[in-house]
C-alpha cells in the first residue's frame, strides 16, 4: 500500500499524528489530556479510556453521561473480553404506570423519567478498573473530577445543543428538568463558547463513584 501522511485531497486538512509512548483519542481535548495523565501516573489503555469516559461526561454532557450505558472490547494477555453494562429498568417500572402517566402510550416516552435506566457506565468503569487496569478507580477519574469542579471553557458547539436541548424541554412544560436548565441555561441565559462551566454536582457523583467497588453497585 502506498501511503503519503502528507496526502491531503479535502477541504478539512487533518494530518495523521504521532506518538512515541502511548496515544489518547477522543472527541474532547480534555479528555484526551485525562487519558494522557492517567497514562503517565503508569496506567494502561484500560486506565486511559476510563479517564478519558469519565472526562467526556463532563466536557461533553450533550453526548455521554453518568447515566449511560457502556460496552467495552478488551484485548488482555492474548484474550478477548467482551463487556455488557447496558443499564437495567428501574424496580418499580412497568407497561401500566408508563400507560398511565403519559396517557396510554404506544411507545415509550422520549423525555422525562420513564425511559432513564439505571446507569451501567459507572459499574462498567469500575469493572474494567479491578479487572484490567493498574491504577485505583479513584485515581483514574482524579481529571474528570477536577475539569467537573474547577470548571473548564465551552466549545464552540456546546452552547448551540445546551440552547437547542433547552428549547425542547421547555416544550415539555415539567418541572423534573429545573435542575437541568440551572445547571446548563442559569437565567434562561445560553452560554457562549469560552465561557466557563463548573458542575458541581456532578463532581460530587464523580467522588462517589470513585470510591466504590464494582460489586457495591
């Protein structure tokens, strides 16, 4: 195969990169900074890629979050694992109160409580932690935290989703999403890219996690 890294035929020019001792590559260069650190601090990808999962819940809540399922492909000492953490339904969930609550529904709610699970993200990550990985949950998860509590800058597109998801829920007209708009859209105010974001609470659950077994899940 013949390949020039310096062959670059479209608008958006992105040249390969390279590293010498490990790479991290995720959506968000905060993220991307955890996984290097925990990388440093002499973890392996396992440690890297929940340092960096764990980031992304903070620096991209558009798009992950604590409350999500996880799947993960290990390749360990010449074997494959396959790992499962797709979250459960609630106990006290069922066809009937869901018919109930949303007026005899078809299919299931897109907003609101009813179609949340019960997160296997964070048991996934202390799973892959015990099992796999070198370093301490808490250890890992030390730059999430820090990016949670000490604030870090918007992108340029996160202020349109915050804006766009806020115009949704204020479409539903419930209160169970006052938290989300005090947290993203204090003051009915969208925010603006650069502008600094410290979730508090979330770092509150991120400690939390941290300092729990797989098996206290």
């Amino acid at each position: 195969m013949n390949y020039d890294p310096a062959f670059v035929p479209y608008p958006s020019t992105r040249y390969p990169v390279y590293a010498r001792e490990g790479m991290v590559a995720s959506s968000s260069p905060q993220a991307s900074a955890a996984g290097l650190e925990a990388l440093r601090q002499g973890g392996n990808a396992i440690d890297a890629a929940v340092a960096a999962a764990a980031t992304l819940t903070v620096t991209e809540p558009s798009a992950n979050g604590i409350g999500s399922d996880a799947f993960a492909l290990v390749w360990s000492e010449g074997k494959l694992y396959g790992l499962n953490a797709s979250g459960k339904a609630p106990l006290n969930t069922s066809i009937e109160k869901i018919k109930a609550d949303y007026g005899n529904t078809e299919i299931m709610p897109i907003y609101g409580w009813a179609p949340v699970m019960v997160p296997g993200a964070p048991k996934a990550w202390a799973k892959l932690a015990e099992r796999f990985g070198k370093l301490p949950l808490k250890k890992s998860m030390e730059k999430a935290i820090h990016y949670a509590r000490e604030g870090y800058p918007l992108t340029a597109n996160l202020p349109g989703y915050f804006k766009r998801a806020g115009e949704i829920y204020k479409s539903q007209g419930k209160r169970i999403f006052d938290e989300w708009f005090k947290t993203f859209l204090p003051g009915s105010n969208a925010p603006s890219p650069g502008d600094m974001l410290v979730l508090e609470n979330h770092a509150r659950t991120l400690e939390a996690i941290a300092e729990t077994k797989s098996d206290d899940f």
